[in-house]
C-alpha cells in the first residue's frame, strides 16, 4: 500500500524506513531471533561474525553505505513504543537482502513477504536495470524464501562459519524474461 500499511493474514502492520534511534531494538529483534533459529547451524565463529555484523553501530554505518533497512512496526503507532518492530529487512545495493528476521510470535502471518514487496519496490525505483535479487540464506528460511519465490541458485555454503544457500529471486526488469515478452 502506498502509505505503508499492510493487512497481513492477521494484523496490521506498518512498513517504513528505519528511524536513527531504532538501531537498537532492530538489532536486538535480529539477534534473537537469529540465536533461536539460525545459530545452531553455524559454526561458534560463525555466530560471533554475525553478532558483529547485526550491532546498532554497524547498521548505522552501513545505513551511510547507502544500505537501507525497512521496519515492520505492528502496534496503534507506527514507531516504538506504541509500535513494535516485528520485522527487519536490510538491503545492499538494491539487489542483495543482507538481513530479513521476523519477531517468532509474528512468523506465518505475511510480514516477511510484505517486508520483501516493500523493499524491491524500492530496489525496482532505485535501480530499475536489475533483473535478480539474491540472498544468502539460512538453512532454517530456505522455505520461507522458496514460498516467496526464490530459488537455490548455488550450492550449499560456508563463509566465516555461517552456514548458507545461495538464492535468487528473478524480478520484472528490463532485462528480464519477463520484460522480453512484452
């Protein structure tokens, strides 16, 4: 929706940009849920990598980087405290998600996938001449990205102890199949 909000199966949710201040309670989402669903198919060094790469500091410094962040904000308010950040999605240049968590308690009721549509709405403004997002993902989300369309584009990996599947996700570009036949 054009103002942000979106009916997920359940609720509804508010989808904006990250505010400076939400670094933290972004971060602490991320953390947990990563440490009950993702951790324990890293190695020890691939948690402590992780970890350091989810810090308020660092997604704040990659924000500078011209990374973005969207927040799920679910509450009577679009910003905490009424608000509460039930999802995150990070970017890096407009074709790779580097980050998508979603709160536990909120899992199977769309707030991924409307993270996902936000943010290539804006991959698709910002750089119209991609045809393909890709993502590095957990063994543990592998089903939530093949619901929303993605494919394994290469072998299982590991890099830094963090265990991954290379998949990708074919958008209507002006390179794309899709394009080509219109």
């Amino acid at each position: 929706m054009a103002d942000g909000r979106e009916r997920t199966e359940t609720m509804d949710i508010a989808i904006r940009p990250m505010k400076p201040g939400e670094e933290i309670a972004a971060s602490a989402l991320v953390e947990r849920v990563f440490r009950e669903f993702v951790a324990a198919d890293c190695l020890p060094e691939g948690v402590e990598e992780f970890t350091r790469y989810v810090q308020p500091e660092m997604l704040s410094l990659r924000l500078q980087m011209g990374y973005f962040v969207l927040l799920a904000l679910a509450g009577q308010d679009e910003s905490p405290p009424d608000g509460r950040i039930v999802g995150v999605i990070e970017t890096r240049t407009f074709d790779h998600i580097s980050l998508l968590f979603v709160d536990d308690r909120f899992h199977r009721q769309g707030i991924a996938r409307a993270l996902l549509t936000h943010a290539l709405s804006i991959c698709q403004r910002e750089r119209p001449e991609v045809a393909r997002i890709d993502v590095n993902s957990s063994l543990y989300a592998v089903g939530a990205y093949e619901r929303m369309g993605f494919r394994q584009s290469a072998p299982f990996q590991e890099r830094n102890g963090i265990r991954f599947v290379p998949m990708a996700l074919e958008v209507a570009g002006p390179h794309s199949a899709q394009a080509d036949t219109e």
